[in-house]
C-alpha cells in the first residue's frame, strides 16, 4: 500500500474532483505562480458537492489569483525590513521570528508570505544560517520569546526541531517558545509522542498557536491532536483570518470561536486580510471587519472573543483594530455601547 501524499499539480485537483478537467490549463498557470499542496485530510474534508465550499476556497487554487491589485505588495508585513540576519525577524524589542523553514504541509490561498513560502521558496535555514540566527537570539538579553513560524515549522522532523530546541535552552533569556502551525488540522497524525517530545525539549514555557479558519477544520482527528499537545503541557491558542467566503458570516465566526474553546484553545487572532498577492477576492473592508467582530460580543462567552487585528503594512506590527465601545464627550463624560448596540451614558446621567 503506498501512503497518501499532498496533492500539488492541477492535474491531480482535477484527478481528484478538487477542479473540473477543462478548468486544469488555467489552474495549473496559478499553481506555477503559487506554490499548491493540499494535504488528504483536507482533500477528504473538502464537500464536492458545494461549488462555495470553505474547505476548498481556502486550499484549491482560483484563476482570481493572477489578479493583482495596485495596494498589494509581495511582502505585506514588511518581514524584510525588520530582518537582520537569514531566518530572523526582529520587529518588537522583547521577541522575535524565528523561520527555520519555508514549507507548509499545506499552502493556504489568502497566505501574506505566498512570495516566500513553497518548494522554489526560501527553503529551509542552512546549518549556518541557522547557528548565526541562534547567535542573534542569544547576543540580545532583551529577547524574551521566540516565535517558530515560517513555513510551517512542525513540517520538520523532531530531530531537527529538537536540535533547535536543546539550543534554545542554553539561551537563559528566552523564557518562552511559541510556534504557529497549521498541522494539528491539516496533518493531525504527525502530532505524535515523538514531536510533543521534541516541541518541549527547550524546557521553556511552550505555546502553539493553531491557524484554522473554519469550525469544520476542528474535526475530531484535529481536536485529539490538540488535546495530545495540551495534555502534555503545551498552552494553545488560535490564529484566523478573516475570508471573504469563508468565516465572513457571524454563525460561522461564532462557531469557530467555539469550536476552538471547546477544544481548550484560548482565541488569540483574528487578522484581517494581509494585502498579498492576487488575494483581493478574500479582503472584506475593515468596517465590514468590525461588525463581524462586534457579532461575537453579544453572541458568545468571553472565553471566545479574539482580538481583531490589522497586521500595518511595511513591518510596523500589529494594531487592534476592533470598532471602539465607547467614546469620549468631554468633561469626564463617556458614551458606551452595549453588546446590542444601545448606547448609555458613562458615568450615568441623573
Ligand atoms: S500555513 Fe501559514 S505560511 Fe503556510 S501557506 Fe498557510 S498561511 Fe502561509
């Protein structure tokens, strides 16, 4: 028996019902223009027989990539500018990126590093490379956490993220280790004894942050997976982003916040579209943003509202860009509103 493997060309979307034979031309110019795997989790999850699917819109490939718009930019965050040495990010003082790898198990359509990731993308730091981030990290006291993203970095094998780790752990100011990982979705088997092992092996306070965008990615596979990194000591929270298509739409939202502390996942991000490329068909406005956002207040627990958050273009980090519940009238005065949207003095008049 030969073991299931991503699906990466348009002949194989097409091979597997994901796109039609006479869309496979077209499809295949966007896939040498953006790297495309979908993982066969994911390709089981994907329902065929919804042409708006959130699964598929998500990871199958759409001809409105090659659109560009003028305001998108190939590196939307502005990693670059903040990057001193190959591998490393150093936007805020007390933290830092660390992007060991530039592979993911699977290649989301809306990704703000689309330029950087894939198989012709950065790859994976040299063992130089790799010693001279280490020596950044470890030249600079002030840096308290180090983030493991990419890529995705539990595409490595626990040998190689535990070498990172053991390293890490000779670096007595970094108290804390976070990575951001699509895996426990998409890969939910590869969170085994072995990778927990390696992902603790720092000793350091350990957080994964899981990136899902829809309650159906939260399936009972990907929610063992959880449950085996939380068991084990691991913090989790979650990232999403905001897509047009895909969780625009406040049950959803308000499921997948669910979806995620029901798994013992605390919601962290919610990110409104970064301007990559050829991505415009995600992007809903920041207001349109707002209202999905002020949905969930009254909708759901407090456990399950995440903070809203426009990632500024050109690397200066991230504001929380939530619509604002109260406002200043002067002389102390303040008017707030409620979750149902009525508006009340503060301090109460009379
Ligand atoms: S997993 Fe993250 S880095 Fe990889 S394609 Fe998706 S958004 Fe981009």
């Amino acid at each position: 028996m030969t073991a299931e493997r991503a699906i990466r060309t348009a002949r194989e979307l097409a091979d597997a019902g994901l796109v039609g034979r006479e869309q496979e031309e077209a499809i295949s110019r966007v896939a040498s223009r953006y790297a495309v795997a979908i993982s066969p989790t994911i390709a089981r999850l994907v329902d065929r027989d919804d042409p708006n699917d959130p699964i598929a819109r998500q990871f199958v490939p759409d001809m409105a990539e090659l659109t560009l718009m003028p305001e998108e930019r190939a590196d939307p965050i502005g990693d670059g500018a903040h990057s001193p040495v190959a591998g490393i990010v150093h936007r805020y003082p007390d933290r830092v990126l660390l992007k060991a790898v530039h592979v993911c198990p699977v290649y989301c359509r809306f990704c703000f590093r689309r330029e950087m990731v894939g198989p012709e993308g950065l790859g994976t730091l040299t063992p130089a490379e790799l010693d001279a981030a280490l020596a950044y990290i470890a030249g600079r006291p002030e840096i308290w956490e180090v983030i493991l993203t990419g890529g995705d970095p539990l595409v490595l094998s626990p040998r190689r993220l535990g070498d990172i780790m053991v390293r890490l752990a000779e670096i007595d100011h970094v108290k804390v280790v976070r990575f951001h990982t699509r895996v426990p979705v998409v890969e939910p088997d590869r969170v085994d004894a072995g990778l927990i092992a390696a992902l603790k092996s720092s000793g350091k306070a350990t957080y994964v942050a899981l990136h899902a965008n829809h309650p159906r990615e939260l399936t009972a596979e990907a929610r063992a997976a959880a449950a085996r990194l939380i068991d084990a000591g691991i913090v989790m929270v979650s990232q999403s982003v905001l897509l047009k298509g895909v969780n625009d739409d406040p049950d959803v939202l308000a499921a997948l916040m669910r979806a995620f502390v029901e798994t013992r996942i605390k919601p962290y991000y919610l990110h409104h579209p970064d301007l990559a490329p050829g991505t415009g068909h995600f992007r809903l406005s920041i207001e349109e943003g707002q209202a999905l956002v002020a949905s969930l207040r009254g909708r759901v627990s407090g456990l399950c509202q995440p903070a809203y958050i426009l990632d500024i273009p050109g690397g200066h980090g991230k504001a929380v860009v939530s619509a604002g519940a109260i406002e200043a009238e002067g002389g102390g005065c303040y008017t707030v509103t409620d979750f149902r949207g009525n508006r009340h003095d503060y301090p109460p008049k009379g």
